[in-house]
C-alpha cells in the first residue's frame, strides 16, 4: 500500500520526453565541453567510453524495426479483407507520401534560391572542406555509381525473404510483407487467423520490448548526442551557416506549415495540431537522437496508435511503410544541397534543372534507406540528374550529422501526419487509448511507457 510520503514522489516524476529531452540537453552541453576543452583527445575518450552506451540503446532499438515491419505490415494487409479498401488506403498512403515529398523538395529549392548559401561560402574554405571529407565522399560515390533504377526496382522483391531480414532491407521486407498480408486474405478465413494472431501477437510482444527500451532512452540519447557534439562541436556552423540555416528554416516550416496545414484541412477536425504535436514529442525527441526512422518507428507506432487514437489496421499498415520510402525531410535536404553545391561551383541552375531535381529526389527519396546518412547516397543521383559534380558533396559532409538528426525528425512525423490523415478519411481515427505524456508519469510497473 502506497504510504503518504511515497505519492508526491511518484506524482512529480518527470514524463519520458521531458527526461529524454534533459538527457539530449545535458549531453549537448557536455559534448560541446569536451570539444573546446580537450578536443580531438577528449572526443576520442567521449567516442570510447560514451557513445557505446548511446550505440548499445540504438541496437537495441533497431533490433526489434525489421520484424516489427514484417509482422505490423501483414497484420495491417491482412486485417483490411476487402481487397478495394486495402487499394484504397494504399492509393491514399501513397498518393499523400509522394505529394508531401514533392512540397518539401519544393520548400528547400525556393529557400535555397532566395538564401543562396554557396553563393558566400569562400575559395578557401570550400578547398578545405572538398580536401578534409574527400576520402568519405569517395566511398559514398563508390557506392550509389551501382545503383541504376532498373536494378532497384528488380531489388524490391526479395529471392530471400530470410536473408533480406538477416540484413535488415526494409524495402524488401516491406515488399514480402504486403505480399504474405494479401495472400491470407484470399485463402479461407479458417486458415488465415491462425497465422494473423502469431503475427498479431508477435507485434505486441515488440512493442512491450520497446516500452522496456525506452526506460533507458534518457542516458542512451545523452551519450549519442555527447558523443556528436565532442567530434564536431559548433564551430563547422560558421563555415556552412548559411547552408544550415537553409535546410533548417526549410524543415521547419514543412514541418509546421504543411503538416498543421494537413492536420487542419484533411483530419476532419478530430486532430488539432496542438494535440498532435504534443503527442508527438517524444518520438520526436528519439529520432533527432537517433537519426533513424527505423529505429523510431517502434516508438512512432505505439504513439500514433495509442496517443493519437488511429487504428490498428492504419497504424500498422501506414507507419511501416512511411518509414521505408516517405523522407520528407531527406528529400527538402537533397534539394537545398544541391542547390547549394551548384552556386559553390558558380554553376547556374535553370528552371527544367531544379524540376528535374523535384522529380528525381522524389523517386530517390522512396529507395533511401531508413538508417542515419543514407540520403549522402541518394544525393549523389540528384547531382548526376543536373550536372553538378558528385564530388562536391564534400562541402558538406562535416554538418551533414547535425542535420540527418534534424530531417529525421520531419521524417518520422510525416509519417505520423499521413497515418491520421488516412484514419480520418477511413473513420479510424478514434479517442486516444492513453494520454500524453506530458500528462503522465513513467512511474508504474508494468505500465506502458510514458503512462
């Protein structure tokens, strides 16, 4: 029995996302500490002795996203039986991701032009930076030189359904996922329940993992943004401030202004943005930590279906795909970048350019990996798409950590965005299973985190 002295100290626990956001604070301050203090050696100690505890959180997060996008996704496929509702959600899912995609390359073009980052970046520092990451922008080039659009879609369907898990190819898992979620709905109801129930009752047992995880995210998201903040510090930003403040600005307001926007306009009036984006903090808060939608997902799941009351079927089926090929922010990036390499170069970029770059960083955006820098890759195709040299993506490789965090988290909120947006239109969109976590404690055993 809870004696009097003991209930003040559970009523003024600090909800999840507030410790998450101490944690990523305090890890800041630290990390940028080290860097002006102790430099390259004491970011080396931090990279030792720190950031394992950050990696180790990571792992144990991304561990549980390619089986959870295995077993969610057939869930969700085949729990929406008539074939007409599950094209009808997929056309929307889809229609909505490729749309918003699109406004966010658009976004990050129109700033880049009016800001023009590369047009002050000077002589000196642009040789410095092309000379400093020439080697890791190489390797990057190396890798997406294999990639043509022929041999990416032939990818999609895996010859290993086994292997493509192993590895952790989301695309692939996604494709075998809605394939094996179609199927049950067209053998007997008989036959088919039994294997959705594993597969349902699998899902919940990733989940309770994740909620099990999370009791360690504070101290993981300290050591991750410690260890970020001890390596770069903050003095690339006076080299590359412009360009930062670009991507930046554009993030936020795809973020608030076309998200508020879709909220206000397309749910119906059964979301309002205040209630959405409170719900939304702490998944927020773990992908600007972790850079991976991947490894946010599980988290993003549990908050969509819990917090913001979308159903099971939309949660599962939305989400796991969003996470696979919607990259709204990624995508905003790749157009300011490669804005701002051509005016580095002094290269002009014409009208039918930069609508070659929205077309192409819309299609490279759905095969960007949801794992921290994959867009350096896909940004490669958009440079080879208008002629800008592919070596130029040195310039920005020494922020380009700071803002994956940043992108990431317009990402992972996209994806949540169009979840409840097709819920509403489905009429799934209902009340809230738990609350906020602004309003409740992590303090119970055996509750769910953050209530």
């Amino acid at each position: 029995m809870e004696t009097d002295r003991e209930a003040p100290a559970r009523r003024f626990r600090l909800a999840l996302h507030w410790q998450i956001l101490l944690g990523l604070v305090a890890g800041a301050v630290a990390g940028s500490l080290v860097n002006a203090l102790a430099g390259a050696g004491g970011a080396a100690l931090v990279t030792a002795y720190v950031k394992p505890v950050g990696t180790l959180f990571i792992r144990l997060i991304t561990m549980i996203a390619a089986p959870l996008v295995l077993a969610s996704l057939v869930v969700g496929a085949a729990s929406i039986s008539d074939p007409r509702k599950l094209g009808r959600i997929g056309g929307k899912t889809l229609v909505l991701y490729l749309a918003t995609t699109a406004l966010a390359i658009t976004i990050g073009l129109v700033l880049a032009n009016l800001l023009r980052p590369g047009a002050g970046v000077p002589d000196d520092v642009s040789a410095r930076l092309l000379e400093g990451y020439q080697e890791q922008a190489a390797a990057r080039i190396e890798r997406a030189e294999d990639l043509s659009v022929v041999d990416q879609l032939l990818a999609l369907v895996p010859t290993n359904p086994f292997e493509a898990l192993a590895t952790g190819n989301m695309l692939q898992i996604v494709v075998f996922a809605l394939i094996v979620g179609v199927a049950l709905t067209l053998i007997p109801v008989a036959k088919a329940e039994p294997v959705i129930r594993v597969f349902d009752g699998f899902t919940d047992v990733l989940i309770k993992i994740v909620e099990l995880v999370m009791r360690g995210a504070p101290y993981g998201v300290f050591a991750l943004i410690a260890a970020v903040t001890a390596e770069f510090g903050f003095g690339i930003l006076g080299a590359l401030g412009w360009y930062a403040l670009a991507v930046v600005l554009g993030l936020a307001l795809h973020l608030f202004g076309v998200y508020g926007s879709m909220l206000g306009l397309l749910a119906r009036g059964k979301m309002s943005p205040g209630r959405f984006f409170r719900a939304m903090a702490s998944v927020q808060l773990l992908a600007f930590s972790s850079s991976s939608s991947a490894a946010t997902l599980p988290l993003n799941m549990e908050t969509v279906r819990d917090r913001l009351g979308v159903s099971d079927r939309v949660t599962s089926f939305v989400l796991p795909l969003g996470a696979t090929v919607n990259m709204d922010g990624t995508a905003l990036y790749q157009g300011v970048a490669a804005v701002f390499i051509a005016q580095v170069y002094g290269l002009s970029l014409s009208l039918a350019d930069q609508a070659a770059i929205v077309l192409t960083a819309t299609l490279a955006s759905i095969g960007t990996a949801a794992v921290p820098g994959a867009g350096i890759v896909m940004l490669v195709i958009v440079l080879k798409a208008v002629g800008v040299p592919v070596e130029g993506i040195a310039l920005i490789f020494g922020i380009d950590r700071l803002l994956d965090m940043c992108r990431t988290v317009v990402n992972v909120t996209g994806d949540a965005t169009v979840a409840v947006v097709v819920a509403a239109s489905e009429h799934e969109l209902g009340a809230p299973k738990a609350t906020f976590l602004s309003e409740l404690p992590l303090v119970e055993e055996g509750a769910r985190v953050g209530v």
